[in-house]
C-alpha cells in the first residue's frame, strides 16, 4: 500500500540538507556518485542503524539496503521488489525555502572536520547545535551528518562510509519500468497549513487518503489522514506511547525517520519523517488529537459498520 512504500522511501533517504541550503552545495543534486552510507538512529527505545548502497545520477538518487531498492528524485518515487516495479509520481508546487528561526555558519572556527576534504556547515536554532553537515568539496555532497535533539544530544548520525565521484547510473535494472501512478492534488479535512514552526508545502491524493507533505527547509514530514479502519500500514502494532502528555499514539523509529500511528474519534492519521524528537512533540501539538468516538458514534458503526 501507498503508506508503506512512503514510509520506507523517507526513511531510507536519511537527513541531508536541500541542495539550495547553502549557495556552494548547489551542485550537490547534480552530482553523480556511488557510495555506501552507515545511518544510526538513537530514539526512546534504544539504537538502530542500517548501511545501504547509493548511486546518484541525472538528479535521481537510487538507495539499496535491507528494506528493498528505491530510486528517488523529480517528484518521482520508485520501488523495485521481487514482484516487480511500483511507479508514483506527484508535482511539488512549492518553492523551497528556510526557516527564519535557523542560523547557518560555513566552517565554524571551532569545529575540526575529520574528513580533510570537506567543509563543514553547521545550523544551530535558538544558539543551541541543531545539525551538523561535513560536504565534499568537489560535489557538494553530504559526507557525514549529525542532528540533534532540543537538549543538545546526539539523535541522528550518518557518514559515508565509502564515496567514489563520477559516473553512476541510479536507473540500472529499471528499464521495464510501468506506467506511472499518478498522486493529483487534494485536501486533508482537518490537517492544518501550519504544525509546530513547519508549513504544509504540498498535498496528495492517496489510496483511502490524503498525503500532507511538511517543512521547515531543513527536516520534512508526510501526515497521512486515512479511514479510522486503517491500520496504518501496520504501525497500529507498534509499541502504545505517550508524547508530550498524550497518550494513544503508537511510534517507531528506523534509522533515518520515526513514524507515528494514532485514531482520532473520526480518522486515523500516519506521520513520518525526519524532524528530532522536540520538534515532533510541538508537532503533534498542533494536529488532531487521538481520540475515541462518542457512546452514540460507537453504537452506529457497530451497528452499521
């Protein structure tokens, strides 16, 4: 289903910075390269980590790990599997930008990259480390990244673990490719434009749903709102939370996103993505609350289905 490709396709990509972020990594979604990237994640329920396999080219990253092969880029999003070829498509609208409340520094005097050849770019927010980029000099491209929680610890790492510039081809093996399927645009009934300090920069038709897709220019996330029967891609299994005082949420974590699955008294919403945990707290502030259909609500669908 269409929430479980989306999970998987975000969290495979891990956390690296728009190429627009600063003006000399503008080249970095040009670049071509094969590497083998490391990601560790250290959430609420300990460490996971994977290694995956990257190629890059014609503006199109291809990512092979544990959970299958991806190929992401020009709003297209393609899975290869055993069975086959799974083909989307969807048209962003909105120009990106960066959110006024981050401060950039280009190799800060006090950091010393391990990596001789990169440069480092550094974003704090509110004077407090917030990530931490090493980028290859010759293409721009994120080497190593570390991204941090609001109390300063370490909640993200990834290095590239092997990383060769030049010629790759992202769309080996794809040559049968299908027809795509296209994601048109809709609108959520009750997803905000504004969650936390991150706007909604684009929305989605998808199976049963809709896909709201949010931003700040540095971290992003996707909240679907499907039917209240939805199991959410089987996140309705995952371990029953409580985030910032409110209980009813169900939450996993992959080594680049954490997922977060709960019902509300009408719908069920799935959000993904790869914002650290302070900021996913003041998120889900702002979207509908979980929550239990009424005695006469509950008797109806009983009744009726």
């Amino acid at each position: 289903m269409i929430l479980a490709v989306a999970l998987t396709a975000i969290s495979l990509l891990g956390t690296a910075p728009h190429a627009d972020l600063v003006d000399d990594m503008g080249q970095a979604g040009d670049a071509e390269f094969t590497a083998r990237q490391l990601v560790v994640c250290w959430g609420d329920d300990g460490a996971v980590a994977r290694v995956s396999d990257i190629e890059q080219s014609d503006g199109m990253t291809r990512v092979a790990g544990p959970d299958g092969t991806f190929v992401i880029g020009d709003g297209k999003m393609i899975e290869q599997y055993a069975g086959g070829i799974r083909y989307l498509e969807m048209s962003p609208t909105s120009a990106w930008r960066l959110w006024d409340g981050y401060q950039m520094t280009t190799d800060p005097p006090d950091v010393a990259s391990v990596l001789s050849s990169g440069r480092t770019v550094e974003v704090t927010e509110g004077g407090r480390i917030r990530a931490r980029f090493v980028l290859d000099e010759q293409t721009g491209t994120p080497l190593s990244t570390q991204v941090y929680d609001g109390d300063g610890s370490l909640y993200r790492y990834s290095v590239m673990m092997e990383f060769r510039p030049g010629d790759a081809d992202a769309m080996s093996d794809m040559d049968d490719m299908p027809d795509p399927e296209y994601r048109a645009a809709a609108s959520a009934i009750d997803v905000p434009s504004v969650a936390g300090h991150y706007w909604a920069a684009d929305s989605y038709a998808a199976p049963g749903g809709v896909q709201v897709f949010f931003t700040d220019g540095l971290f992003r996330f996707s909240v679907f709102e499907v039917s209240r029967k939805s199991d959410g891609g089987g996140l309705s299994d995952a371990p029953d939370v409580e985030i910032a005082g409110q209980s009813g949420y169900h939450r996993t974590y992959t080594p680049g996103a954490v997922s977060v699955f709960w019902r509300t008294a009408d719908r069920a919403y799935v959000l993904v993505g790869d914002l650290p945990p302070d900021h996913l707290e003041a998120v889900l502030q702002d979207l509908p609350e979980p929550g239990r259909p009424n005695i006469l609500k509950r008797a109806w669908r009983w009744a009726f289905g």
